[in-house]
C-alpha cells in the first residue's frame, strides 16, 4: 500500500519522560505527585501515547488495570486542577492493562489531552489497582501524536 502525498497520517512528536523513577505505589493507591513531571503540551496537539515500565511484587493477573488520571495545571491563572484520589473516578482518561507478569511495559494510545489554553502542562497520576504492589524505580513517558496530512 502506498500513502500518498496529502493522505491522513500519524505525526509523533518528541517522547518526554513525565516519571523518571517512580515511588513505590501500593495496590489500590495513587501514584505521588512527587515523582511527576509535567508534560508541556507546546504544539497543543489533542492525544499522547504513554508508556509505562514497571515491576511488580508478583505477577499481575492477565486484565488487570493500572489506571490513569490526568491534572491540568494553571487553569484559572496559578489555580491547577485537584490532586486525583485513588478511588475516583475523577480526571479519568485511560488505563494500561497488565499481561499478566512481572516486570510489565505497557502501553496506551491516544490518551486525550485535554487543554484549556495553548502549552497546557499536564500531570499524570497511576492509580495501582493491579493487585500488586508496583515496586518503586518505574517509569511512564509520553509522546504527543496527532492527525496530519503527509
């Protein structure tokens, strides 16, 4: 198959580590705000691909969730979104679902990114509801991607 000239294609922007080595997140609780940083959505594009690194205490079970939750910053000038709960369903915007094992590298695509204004900064929280504790030293980075003619 040939993609022509103009055809709608994927574009990637540059991946960016948003956690360099994550704390330990105990199942059923919420990543630390600690360990985050921020994504810049500076080509204000509408989705990222996460992918997510991470060892367990044991083996997941095949299905089960790591859940993502996603805080908009600076929203009404310096105010940001609320920090997410483990439990809730607030800020929701994707999951990565375990295979089963150990050490696991997960991925999740076109996980919305939802900006209020032009270079939104981002934060993304795991919520651990895996049913293993996810040992610290993991890692999650983001790559911005959208639609565009080629």
């Amino acid at each position: 198959m040939t993609i022509a000239t103009n055809d709608l294609i994927v574009k990637f922007g540059t991946q960016t580590s948003v956690v360099s080595s994550g704390s330990l997140v105990s199942s059923t609780a919420m990543s630390i705000g600690a360990d985050i940083t921020a994504l810049v959505n500076a080509d204000d594009v509408q989705f990222a691909s996460l992918v997510l690194v991470a060892t367990f205490a044991l083996a997941t079970t095949a299905g089960a969730v790591v859940n993502i939750h996603a805080r908009r910053l600076s929203v009404d000038g310096a105010s940001s979104e609320a920090v997410p709960l483990a439990g809730s369903s607030g800020q929701y915007v994707g999951s990565f679902v375990c295979t089963g094992a150990t050490s696991e590298v997960l991925v999740a695509d076109w996980v919305a990114l939802d900006g209020l204004k032009t270079s939104q900064s981002t934060e993304f929280y795991l919520e651990n509801v895996s049913g293993q504790n996810m040992s610290a030293g993991w890692t999650l980075k983001a790559t911005p991607m959208t639609n565009g003619p080629k």
